[in-house]
C-alpha cells in the first residue's frame, strides 16, 4: 500500500469507519447542525465552496444539499478518503493534497471549510497551511475551522493537539484572517466523557477513536443536546465555555 493512501499514523479502516457512521451517528449530525447555525445565510450566498480536508465526502456531500452553491472542491492528504469521497460528491473537483499545498488558484473560493483537520497538521506545516487558506478564499470570504478543544492546549505528538481558544484564533490572526466568532461545543456530552477520564486523543495504529454504534436512548439525549446547542448558537452574541470541539469563523479581509 503507498504512503499516501491513508493518513499518518491511522489504522487502515479508519476511512471505512467513518464512512460507516457519518450520516447517522449523533455526533456528527449534530456538528453539522451546529455548522449550519454558524454559517447561517453563508450557505446560500457562496458560489464556490472548499471541503480542505473533506475525508470520505460525507460533509461535502452535505453542504451541497443543505446550501446553495455554484460548484464545489474537496481535498485530502489521504488517497483512500478522496476514493470514497468520489462515490458521494462526484459532481465535486477533488484532489489527493496536504492543507500546506492547495492546487487551486489564489482567490477562488467564497466558502472554505476545514473540520478535525488542523489538529493533525504538523507544527512545521500550520502556518503554511492556514496562509494557504487564506489564499485560495476570495477578499470577504470565510473560513469555518472544527477542531477538537480543550481549556489549554494539549499536544500528544507534533501532528496532533487539542486547541485551546487563544491559540486557534492566533494561529487564524497570525496567518491574516479576522476571526468573529470563536466558541466551543459538544459541552455536556463533553463534561459527561470528561467524569469518567475520556478526552480526545490521537488516534493510533491500532485505535481509530470514531464513535461506533450506540443505544437508541443515548443517541436521543446526544442529538437533543447538540441540537439545543445548535440552536443557541444561531445567535450571534453566544459563545460556548466549554467543550471537546471549537468552532471558528473566520473571514480574509
């Protein structure tokens, strides 16, 4: 198998796995409800959208059913996410590239998205990448960045860390974007996973760490919670304290 088929330090099912629960599974319907309440009128007034880092197409495919867009562009470090992104966005311009080297023109894109992808970055790369952002979005174009958070920043390995506020929205200043909003989400499921000594951590070799199958109950009150978040979150004064995801948004001047 080439290095480039899957990501570093990834098990070879990580890619089938997420595929296997990213339309259904709580957590990430209620990421992308939350998503939703943070671009609000920005899903139908882009022309161009950018997935970086757009895994099996899941959200991609997303995006394009949800908002209104003119065309759309995904890419991912790995070669096997972008072949099961092909089957769910094959209207889609796709390519198999790292953030730090985007093969797109400066100015191309209104709406840019990028979810549990920064964290992976290598500190070497994250200042390339975020200037590669920035290029690649048109002049007032936004940036919604999902990442795992934590009160202060934890690093496990130079490819992987969990944010803390501060230093996501330097990183997204330092590489010349203006960030309005910057909150954490997912809080009690997060304050429950943190009770019992579960926090995010890198995956592994061995360990994937997405969510399996859960009792219909738990997925109830979990969607309920993050819908309720999701619905805060549609104002613009609120900002969540507290939680294993951050969301921002950010826009290139």
């Amino acid at each position: 198998m080439a290095p480039a088929f899957l990501a570093p330090g990834v098990p070879n099912d990580y890619y089938a796995q997420i595929r296997a629960v990213e339309d259904d599974h709580w957590w990430f319907r209620g990421m992308r409800e939350i998503s939703a309440a943070l671009l609000g009128r920005r899903l139908h007034t882009s022309a161009r959208v950018l997935d970086a880092g757009c895994g099996t197409g899941g959200y991609l495919r997303w995006l394009l059913e949800r908002g209104t867009f003119d065309s759309s562009a995904g890419v991912d470090v790995a070669a096997a996410a972008v072949e099961l992104a092909r089957e769910r966005v094959p209207e889609a311009e796709l390519h198999v590239a790292p953030l730090s080297a985007l093969p797109f023109p400066d100015e191309t894109f209104d709406l840019a998205v990028t979810n549990d992808v920064v964290q992976h970055v290598d500190e070497s790369e994250i200042g390339r990448s975020i200037d590669e952002l920035r290029r690649v979005l048109r002049p007032g174009g936004t940036l919604l960045v999902r990442t795992n958070g934590s009160r202060r920043l934890r690093r496990e390995r130079s490819d992987w860390r969990a944010y803390d506020g501060p230093t996501l929205r330097r990183q997204l200043e330092d590489g010349g974007l203006v960030v309005e909003r910057l909150t954490h989400a997912n809080v009690l499921p997060s304050l429950w996973g943190r009770s019992r000594g579960r926090v995010p951590h890198a995956p592994s070799d061995e360990q994937h760490g997405i969510p399996g199958a859960e009792p219909a109950l738990r997925s109830a009150v979990g969607s309920a919670l993050l819908r309720a978040e999701a619905l805060a979150l549609a104002l613009p004064a609120v900002r969540l304290p507290y939680g294993h995801t951050i969301f921002a948004l950010a826009r290139r001047p």
